[in-house]
C-alpha cells in the first residue's frame, strides 16, 4: 500500500470556491462568474477534469480585491497560464516584503504590484 501524496497545487492555490459557491458569495449569477474568469475580472483555474475553481485568496472582505484584473491582464502578456498567476499572486517568498504579491492588492499598493507583475511577465515571455 502506498501513501497518497498531497496535490502541491492545493498548498499554492489554497481554498476555492466553485461557480456556483462563487456566485453565492459575490452575488452574481453563475454566467456572470464564469464570463469574469473569461475575461480576467477573476482569476479562474480549471482542473484537468474539467471543473472550474476560483481561488479565495483574489476575495477581501467578500469583494474580488482591487486591481487584480488589472495584474492578471499583465501576467497574461508573459504567460497564458492562469495556474501560473496563481502561483505568482499566492506564493510566499521569504525575502520580500509583502512575502505574497496578493497582499500588495489587499494593501492597496497596485502600483508595486503592477511594476513586479510587467518585470515577471517579461522575463516570462523572453
């Protein structure tokens, strides 16, 4: 018998929500929530099953967290891989301040979160 190993992507991802447990907590309908993944107002990662998950770190205080359509937008220009800006939003890096680039959104630092987001999606697409 062999131990199953934990997925990695569920310590970078944290908790999610589904479209429709989405919907209830931003009070959107279901369509709304998938269109806003679509078009980057949410950040929405589909599994190899098919099923679409909406990472709770892009919510504060039950609203999606200012700018982030805004980093995603820029992410996107280095790599189309939303698992990819989850990691770069969710991951905590010892050395920097914030250790998380989601918590510049959550400080309201859009700005430095912009600045890190085009530097990263540069060296992405080189």
């Amino acid at each position: 018998m062999t131990e199953e190993k934990p997925n990695p992507w569920a310590m970078i991802v944290g908790p999610s929500y589904t479209v429709a447990s989405m919907a209830r907590t931003l009070g959107w309908t279901e369509a709304e929530i998938l269109e806003a993944g679509a078009d980057l107002r949410l950040l929405m990662l589909r599994t190899d099953d098919g099923v679409d998950l909406f990472p709770a770190f892009q919510l504060q205080d039950g609203k999606v967290v200012d700018g982030l359509p805004q980093v995603l937008r820029v992410l996107q220009t280095g790599v189309n891989d939303p698992w990819t800006w989850a990691q770069w939003l969710n991951v905590a890096l010892p050395k920097d301040d914030p250790p998380r680039n989601i918590t510049l959104l959550y400080e309201g630092r859009l700005e430095e979160a912009l600045r890190n987001a085009r530097h990263d999606a540069w060296a992405w697409n080189s």
